[in-house]
C-alpha cells in the first residue's frame, strides 16, 4: 500500500522507523479506477499523489475541447496540480486515472506538517522539486529547440516504460502533435534507421 | 534519467500567467462509501446523497436490501452515479469519506476491516449508542459513540453528523414549514466544512455545534427526542430546530 512510496523516499533519504510511522500517519490510500478524475479544473487541488500502481495524466483542455497532456505518471512518480496546490488558487489542469490505480495522497495540511516535523521528509520534497524543476527545464528546451524525431526518439530514451504503457495518441498530445504528425515522424525514423 | 522518472510534477510552482479556459468551474466528483446503506439511516441518507455530485458506493451485509436501495435511486434518479460493493474496505479505499451507517455495537467489526486504508480520510460516525430498551446510553457519560470511533481510528477525522435526525426526516427534511436542523461535530476544520456540504445536500440545515466532544451532548438530543417521540407519538417524524433572530 505504501511500499514503492517509501521504496522510494529511502533511495534518496534516509528514514528511521519512527520518521517513516510519522510520514505514514499522515498519508491517506486511495483507489482510482481507469478515467475516474483525481483533479477537475477549477477545483482547488488539496493532495499530492504517488503512484503506487497504475498510471494518470494531467491535462488541460481548450477551447476546442482537445486536450493536451502535461505530464503522465505510473508507478514510482508524483503527479498534482502544484501551482493549485500551493496556491490554493483554482487548478488549471485535469488529472485523471489512465489505468486503474492505487495511490498514496498526502494533504495540504498533512504536507506542511511534515515539513515543519520532519527534517528527512523537508529533504525528500526538496529533492523532489529541484527534479522537477530540472525536468521542466529539459522538457520546454527539448519542445523549443529539437527536431521531431529527435523530441520522439529523447522521450522514448528517458521513458521507455510510459512509452510502452501509454496510447500513441496520448504521447502525440503530450508531444504538442497530432497522431498523425506523431505517426509520420515514427515511420520517418523506422525508414532512417 | 532515473533521478527524474519519479520527480517530475506537472506545474512550476509559482503564481503565474497560467492560461485558464473561462468554461469551467467543476467541482471533482468526492467518493462516498456507505456501509450498512440497506439500513433504514443508510439508505436514507445514500437515497439524499445521490442527488449530490458524489459517487456513492453503497456496502451492506444484506445484499438483496442493498440491490433494493440502489434500484429505488436509479428509480428517483436515473444519473445517479451509484453502486454496490460488497467489501467494505474495498469501498473505503477508493473512498474520500467513509459514513458508518451501523449500530453502535457493530462499529469494532467494520472498524476491523477499514481502519488501514481510512487513514486521513473523513468519517461519519451516525450512531446514537442507545441500549437494547432505549432508556439509556451505553456510553460513559465522558465519552460518545463518535469519540470511540475516533479510538479505534486515530487517524482518520471522525466527524459527527445526521445523528439528530430520524430516517423519516430524509423524506421530509422540512417539518412543519421549517427546514430541520442537523448538528455536526469534529475536529478538523476542513472536514467539518465537507460534512456540512453532505448535510445541505441531504436536504437539512447544517449547524456545526462544536469539537468533537460535543457529540456528547448531540447523541444525549436525539436520546431525548427518541424518548418525547415515544411519549407523545411523534411518528418518528421529528427533529430539532433552533430558533433564533
């Protein structure tokens, strides 16, 4: 139930018996099954979600109704809507279950707790938010600056496992593309090679 | 690339110029588990709820009054987003607020089976702890059935609430020309504002009435009206109202 989560937390601080009962008690379970909403646009976000099994995507939807997928999320990875979630301004983006999914949730109030209780969980936040950060970085530079192929073929590199878990369509809206550019930019590379 | 595989996060966290589409301002649908929804205070309240923008999973030993209730919501209310389950953890894990439609007496068992995955999260604790002869309360007078519920899981956020109103008020929330108080109890502030939203839209007049002690004192009320409705044959058809200016 909680097992990747603090898999996880140990790969990149260490937690004592009492510091992970601590974190634990503030962590709420929750089943998602596939499609079923964690986030809806205009709500407040109030958790931050790991993923203990299953995958989610969030994204946001224009005008037009078509939706473009900021970030996708399977087992091992955090996903919210932290602009929302810190702000407790009106989430901007939808998150939705894309398989049936078991998460570990952690409440604004619970969060902040722990930030103030518990050095090693102060640490693994701010681990997080620098890779993310960092992430963020890579991702609008690759969008501004590389070729189609080489964006697919550097995605497909640093998530191999999304890219065999997630539909096509999904990863050409992730992408910015439609899933025909997305098919044509992948037969492109399958002639190159 | 493992590094960030598992840290990356879908915002930047700062206040900004984010493009917000000005069509929405959905609310995201909360999950509701009932467990013991066949009773008559179980399925009262699933039967209100539904009307709510929840999706409600309905448990209960008893499967064929279960199936009833679901029907009977389906019935009133086509897009009811409703169903059965017929394990109660299952039902509180997927859950955001779990309510405990049953008795007093029956709360250790249910606890037993939700306690792990009920942490953090809202429960309803509806029971009046009445004795077998309803002349009495089966708890000590410094206690209630919603702070041994919050014993059993200390890390959930028990929260009191519909133990003032009898199953029939549901039907008729507003008695006599006037909308039927219903007092709630707990101790985490958000929690409390959650449970009063349920409360609304069950049809009732949500009045928070304090920490969670209190429920003393709410349970001891409908003790009281239990025992006045018995004496002057209020047909179950009562509850409380405050009058003020």
């Amino acid at each position: 139930m909680y097992e990747l989560y603090f898999q996880n937390f140990r790969s990149k601080v260490p937690l004592s018996e009492e510091q992970q009962a601590m974190i634990q008690k503030n962590l709420a379970v929750k089943k998602l099954r596939k499609k079923q909403y964690l986030l809806q646009e205009g709500d407040v976000c109030k958790t931050i979600a790991f993923v203990e099994k299953g995958a989610l995507r969030s994204y946001t939807v224009d005008e037009s109704g078509a939706e473009h997928i900021i970030q996708f999320a399977i087992e091992g990875w955090f996903i919210s809507d932290l602009y929302s979630f810190l702000t407790a301004e009106p989430a901007t983006t939808n998150i939705d279950a894309i398989d049936h999914s078991e998460l570990v949730l952690i409440s604004k109030s619970a969060h902040e707790e722990l930030l103030k209780k518990c050095s090693s969980y102060e640490t693994f936040i701010r681990e997080l938010i620098t890779g993310a950060y960092i992430a963020l970085q890579k991702r609008i530079s690759s969008i501004i600056s590389l070729p189609l192929e080489e964006r697919y073929e550097s995605f497909k590199a640093q998530y191999p496992d999304i890219t065999q878990r997630v539909p096509q369509h999904m990863i050409a809206s992730y992408m910015g593309l439609t899933p025909e550019t997305l098919s044509r930019v992948r037969r492109r590379i399958a002639v190159g090679k | 690339m493992a590094f960030l595989a598992y840290t990356q996060w879908s915002t930047a966290p700062c206040r900004g110029n984010f493009a917000v589409s000005k069509r929405k301002n959905m609310k995201t649908k909360q999950t509701i588990a009932v467990i013991g929804a066949s009773g008559s205070m179980g399925s009262a309240i699933s039967k209100n709820l539904s009307k709510g923008n929840y999706r409600l999973l309905l448990c209960s030993n008893e499967q064929g009054k279960l199936k009833a209730t679901v029907q009977d919501i389906k019935k009133s209310n086509p897009s009811a987003d409703v169903e059965t389950i017929d394990c109660s953890r299952e039902a509180t894990w997927e859950a955001d607020i779990i309510i405990v439609a049953v008795p007093f007496r029956a709360e250790q068992e249910v606890v037993k089976k939700i306690k792990e995955v009920a942490n953090q999260k809202i429960v309803v604790s509806i029971a009046n702890p009445l004795n077998a002869t309803y002349d009495g309360l089966v708890t000590a007078p410094d206690t209630s059935a919603a702070e041994e519920l919050q014993k059993l899981l200390p890390n959930s956020k028990v929260v009191k609430a519909f133990n003032t109103t009898f199953a029939a008020d549901f039907t008729t929330p507003v008695i006599d020309g006037k909308q039927v108080d219903s007092f709630i109890a707990g101790d985490d502030e958000e929690a409390l504002q959650t449970v009063s939203e349920l409360v609304k839209t069950v049809g009732f007049n949500p009045i928070v009435a304090g920490k969670l002690p209190v429920s003393r004192i709410l349970e001891n009320m409908q003790f009281l009206l239990i025992q006045l409705g018995m004496k002057y044959n209020y047909n179950w058809l009562a509850g409380w109202k405050i009058l003020h200016k």
